[in-house]
C-alpha cells in the first residue's frame, strides 16, 4: 500500500467509523457524517498561494500547495515519503517541491523527481505520493479530494443525466472579477462540525442574533425546493441597506443612513458551498473546508453590488478597476463580526452534543431538517 492510500484510508476511516457508530445506536446522527469529497472544494485564497508552499489540510488529508515557476498550482499529499516529514516546510524549485530536511524534490504528479546526493549506482526511488488535481478559479485555489475516475468519467445519474454528463466543475463566483462587485472575505474557523455551520447559514430566523450589526430582519420561510445535490431556501425578510444612490456605500460605516425595508432574502446550500443573496444589492457565498468530525473551515465572501450606478460603468475600466480594488474589505468590520457571534453559538452547540449526544435539540425550521437530509445523502457518496 502507498503512502498515498494510506492517507485516504486513514481519513475515510475516522469518518466510516463515527458513522458505523451513528448506524449501531440506530441512527443516522448527522454530526458524525463526513463531507462528501467528490467535489471540488476552494481550499485556500489564491493569494495565500505564493513563492512559498501553503499548508492546508480537509477531512484529515494534509497537503501542500505550491505555485511552479509557470505560475501553475498543485496539490500533493503534505508528507515527504523520505522520513513522513511534511513538504509544506520545503521550497518550490521549477516545477518540483523540494523537501526542507534532505531536499528530495517530487514533481506535480508526486513522483520523485530528485535526491541531491544519489550514489553512481543508485536510481531514484520509485516512492511515490497521492497529487491532487487542481484549479485556480475565481480568487481561490480548488482541490478535488475525492476520486478521481469520477472527475476524469463522471458518472451519470439518471435523474439529472444532462447535468451530470460533463465533468464536476468548481463553484463559479463571477462577482470576484466582475468590476460592478465590491467583496470583503472573512475566514470562518470553528471547532464544530460542518452540519452546525451549514444550518446557522440555511435558518435566516437567527438574525436576532446579529441585531447589534442590523443585518437582516423579519425574516419568514416562504419556498423551500430539494434536490440530490441542493437545498434552496426563499425567505422574505427586511434589509437595512439599499444600494441605489452614490454614497449608498456609506451606510456600511453608518447606522443612521439604513433604513429598514422588504427584500427577498435566497440562501442555497449548493452542495459543499451556500450562496445566498438579500435583494439585489448583497450577495454572500461560504465555501466550506471541513476538516475533521469537530473542525469546519470556510471562506465568506461578501459582495456589494454596484449595478445601481450606471454613470460609474462609463467611466474607464481602470478606474473602474481602481474604485473596485480600492473598496475591497469595505463590510470587513460588520462581516467578521458576523462571524465572531455565528462562531460562538456553533461551538456552544458542538461542545453541548458531545457532552450529551443523545440529546436531541428542538428543530422547527424546515430548511435544516432538508440540509439534514442533504448531508446525509452526499455521505453515502463519499470516496471508499
Ligand atoms: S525527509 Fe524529506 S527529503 Fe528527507
Ligand atoms: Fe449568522
């Protein structure tokens, strides 16, 4: 067995066993389920992605980013096969990654490529490590975790067989590049289970939670729609802020200028990612990393739209350029707030199940009882 199916099985096992457990005591518990990793998952900003290697880690799979002399992206399993050391630590020679104890290097596909100090009569050996493939899409960098036949030779399933009959692609987040887009990013990093996140994101009635920020209220579930791979939840709610007017921008900064108001307020959990938007105006995406049974990273990204100002789209696309990298971060104050208090309730409800598992909470809100549902379907997805 290689080192690189060991690192699978190692980290299917941690999740098969929780579930092997849920199923003996009756019941499919949805806290113990692992994500379904034939997906494509936006393991890190492409800008954390450097001259040097990056560290990043999803449902116990260590790996290392790397960005070549090509400026081209990849993935390898983050354990140098020499003394199980991890090549995050190394540096990027070419195309390779070169290992920081004995400089080995390892090629984008994982083979050994180079040992510095090879006798005459010795060859390279043929240790080998799992790669991951790769996109960079979008201001973030993809890793497909899963297996990889069903990237290369998607499988079709009969009731979506047009959809599925091309290859899995990354979630599309054309506000990133989009100049009428104004995005901040947050980073969510929480010791919970990815269930508790996607469902604090899916129940719009916990606005009361964030009244101290005036994001969102009145919120009621109107339509919910499920289907093998999404959960689409249209709620309607009031807005405190409306982008139609130049300085419209200011009412991030200032309390007296939001005036509350009704919008429709959309929030999809597009499996592995939610994407939801508040009118017309705001727009926020979470792309999920979880990364163990009690361990969720996310990214958040927030966009403001400027589609209101039309004079603004006349003007050169330079200045355009200028006023949209100039504005980005502009919520990041109201954004990691946000997260700040969804963070602590999550990790409230984490420790209070693993305290009491059996215990189970009051859950009125149907949009979490079809995300439950959701989780548990894409678990029997899941890479063997
Ligand atoms: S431990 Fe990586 S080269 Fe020796
Ligand atoms: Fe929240």
């Amino acid at each position: 067995m290689t080192a690189a199916s060991d690192t699978i099985t190692n980290a299917t096992a941690v999740a098969i066993e929780a579930q092997r457990e849920s199923t003996a005591q009756g019941r499919q518990d949805v806290r113990n389920l692992p994500p379904n990793l034939n997906h494509w998952y936006a393991l890190a900003r492409s800008s954390a992605v450097g001259d040097t290697p990056l560290a990043v880690e999803i449902w116990g799979m260590a790996i290392a980013l790397y960005r070549d002399d090509q400026n081209q992206v990849h993935a390898l399993e983050d354990r140098c096969p020499h003394r199980q050391v991890k090549l995050s630590h190394g540096a990027v020679v070419g195309q390779n990654l070169e290992c920081a104890y004995h400089a080995w290097q390892f090629d984008a596909q994982g083979n050994c490529a180079e040992v510095p100090y090879l006798e005459a009569n010795q060859k390279l050996p043929s240790c080998k490590i799992r790669s991951y493939p790769v996109r960079e899409q979008d201001g973030f960098i993809w890793v497909w975790p899963g297996d990889r036949a069903l990237l290369d030779a998607p499988v079709e399933i009969p009731e979506n067989a047009q959809a599925n009959a091309k290859a899995p692609v990354p979630l599309a987040i054309p506000e990133w590049d989009h100049l009428n887009y104004i995005a901040t990013v947050s980073t969510i990093d929480c010791e919970a289970h990815f269930s508790f996140l996607i469902e604090n994101l899916m129940d719009m009635y916990h606005g009361h939670l964030h009244r101290g920020f005036q994001a969102w209220a009145s919120a009621s579930l109107e339509t919910l729609e499920e289907t093998p791979d999404k959960v689409d939840a249209l709620y309607t709610a009031e807005s405190y802020y409306k982008i139609d007017k130049i300085w419209s921008i200011s009412q991030l900064f200032f309390p007296a200028l939001r005036q509350l108001h009704p919008e429709p307020l959309r929030v999809t959990y597009a499996y592995p990612n939610w994407t939801s938007s508040l009118g017309d105006d705001f727009r926020i995406i979470c792309l999920f990393v979880p990364i163990s049974p009690t361990h969720t990273r996310a990214h958040l990204i927030h966009f403001v739209s400027l589609n209101a100002f039309w004079r603004l789209h006349k003007l050169p696309l330079r200045f355009r350029r200028f006023i949209k990298d100039s504005l980005f971060g502009a919520a990041q104050k109201m954004l990691d707030g946000l997260v700040g208090e969804d963070v602590v309730m999550l990790e409230e409800e984490q420790a209070a199940y693993l305290g009491q598992p059996d215990r189970r909470p009051y859950e009125l809100n149907r949009a979490c009882l079809a995300v439950q549902r959701l989780i548990a379907n894409q678990a029997t997805q899941t890479a063997p």
